[in-house]
C-alpha cells in the first residue's frame, strides 16, 4: 500500500490557490501558448530541446577543436597524422596507382585532400629491399648454371637501393611542387598539389616495379625488358593523369616540357635499377697456365775410356 501511495498523482496546492485567487487569468505552456481558463496545461517539449541540445554539444566540441593547439613540426604528433590510415585505404590507392584511367584523376579520387606517408614508406622500403635481394639472386642462379661465374655478397647494394629510391621519391617532388608554385604565380588558374599530395603520388607510382623486379629473375633477357617497359608504362600513366589536370590550365609548351620530364625522370629510374641491379655477370678469372722449359735435347752417352 505504501508503494502505491507513493506512486499516485498529488495536486500542487501553491497552483490550486493561485487559480482560486485569480479564476479569470490565463495560463502559459511550455510552449509559450495561452490556454484557457481554469485549466493548467502542460506541453513537453522534447525534441527541440534535444536537438537545441545537440546543438550546443557540437558547437562546443568544434570549440575544443579549434581550442586544441596543433603539434609542432619537429613533435611526433605532427607526424602521426600522415600515418593514421587504414588496411582498406592503402589498398585502395594501390589499386588506384596500378589502373591509371584518362580523367580519373588519382589525388581527387583516392587521396580526397588526405595523403598519408605510410603506404609511400613501406612500398619504397619493400622496393629497396627487393631490389638487393633479387640482384644478389640473379648471381646465385647464374653461378649454379655456370660453375665459371665468380660470386660474393654485395650487402652494400641494399644502401644504394634505399638512398636512391628515397631520393627520388623525396627531390623530385620537391622540385616539381616548387615549380608548380612558380608557375601559379606566372598564371593564377595553375593550382598545384600541396607537397605531400605530390609524394604520395610518386609514392604510389613506384608499387608496379615491386612484382616486376621479381620477374627479372626470369634469365631471359628481351622478357625482363618487356615487363620492365609494361611497369615503366603503367607507372608513368599514373603520374601523367594525377598531373595533368594542374598543368592543363598552362602553356602547352611547359605543359608538354613538364609532363616529359616527368616520365624521363621516371624511364631513367628503372633503367638504371635495371643496369645496376642486374647487370652482366663476372666471369671468373682463368688460372694462369704455367710456362714449361723448352725441351732440352736427349744426352749423349760418352764411352767410358780405361
């Protein structure tokens, strides 16, 4: 009995009185109306007082986010932005990179103004390092089939592979990013990628060249360099698409002079990976053949005399 008495409704003595007093006054609601009189009305309002609620939380958050100070260049935090990506994201631009399409313009449609510096790093690293290690394989491979061939383990050549590869990925295009802001001044409607857009599209460029190098264990010369000019192809596609759309609104001359440079630099890379990496095997050195004295005349026997 207890629990139902506190469960039912009680008036409001205070409203009971007042509407006693004044029976001829009006009431308002929750919602700003005036009822008629004598009677009390009660309006909830939830939904605009939720959504006046949401509101204010996503004003204040955005408040936060603009409150919070950026991290410094030389902070890790700074850089832990251009890693924060996903599985689906890298494979998605990988794919993006190896089906280059006219129009399809790579920055916009895979990158969508968030480069990242993770996929670019490992695929150069995994490059660099494929690269030492079929090179040093072609030479195993070549000694077993030619016991003549003179072998010993090149360590350095995963130091060549990681600085020129890093290199190029790097110089280039910082070179091509300074020019480009060049040029907007030159002419206002030239809108250049920003910095890290333009190494994550050489980044990406690069991944073709990974399974292309394992082919080249295939000791078959015009092969190698069949796959050799299909990436070269393939890799350069990309970057002439993912360019062209800022260097249209340009001359034609410089438009043309900067796209062929471009795949010159890009021809040049592979070439000399090729030639470097896999270039003719030594012989080993002949053992030198011993000079024999001449042959001497058979002795004579001389008669003993008694």
């Amino acid at each position: 009995m207890a629990a139902a008495d506190e469960l039912a409704f009680h008036e409001f003595e205070e409203a009971s009185n007042l509407l006693a007093e004044t029976p001829d006054a009006a009431t308002i609601g929750g919602s700003g109306q005036l009822t008629p009189q004598g009677h009390v009305a009660v309006t909830v309002d939830s939904g605009g007082s939720n959504g006046a609620e949401e509101e204010g939380e996503e004003s204040d958050r955005t408040a936060l986010l603009q409150e919070k100070p950026q991290p410094g260049l030389w902070t890790f935090g700074y850089y832990q932005t251009f890693f924060d990506v996903d599985t689906s994201q890298v494979l998605n631009r990988i794919k993006g990179s190896l089906l280059p399409w006219p129009g399809h313009n790579f920055v916009r449609h895979h990158l969508r103004n968030r480069p990242d510096l993770y996929g670019p790093f490992w695929i150069c690293a995994t490059l660099a390092f494929v690269l030492a290690v079929t090179g040093n394989l072609t030479l195993v491979l070549a000694q077993r089939r030619d016991p003549s061939i003179h072998y010993s383990p090149q360590f350095h050549k995963v130091t060549v592979a990681s600085v020129t590869i890093y290199c190029y990925v790097w110089l280039v295009p910082l070179a091509l990013w300074g020019f480009l802001r060049w040029r907007k001044r030159v002419r206002e409607r030239v809108g250049p990628y920003t910095f890290l857009e333009t190494v994550c599209v050489y980044g990406y460029s690069l991944f073709v060249f990974i399974p292309t190098v394992v082919l080249w264990l295939i000791p078959v010369p015009w092969l190698q360099w069949l796959f050799g000019a299909l990436a070269l192809a393939l890799s350069a596609a990309s970057l002439v698409f993912a360019f062209w759309p800022v260097v249209r609104e340009d001359t034609r001359l410089v438009a043309a002079v900067l796209l062929s440079t471009v795949v010159l630099l890009h021809a040049l890379l592979a070439t000399g990976c090729k030639f470097y990496f896999f270039q003719p095997l030594p012989l080993a050195p002949l053992p030198q053949a011993t000079s024999l004295p001449p042959n001497l005349p058979p002795p004579t026997l001389r008669p003993q005399v008694t």
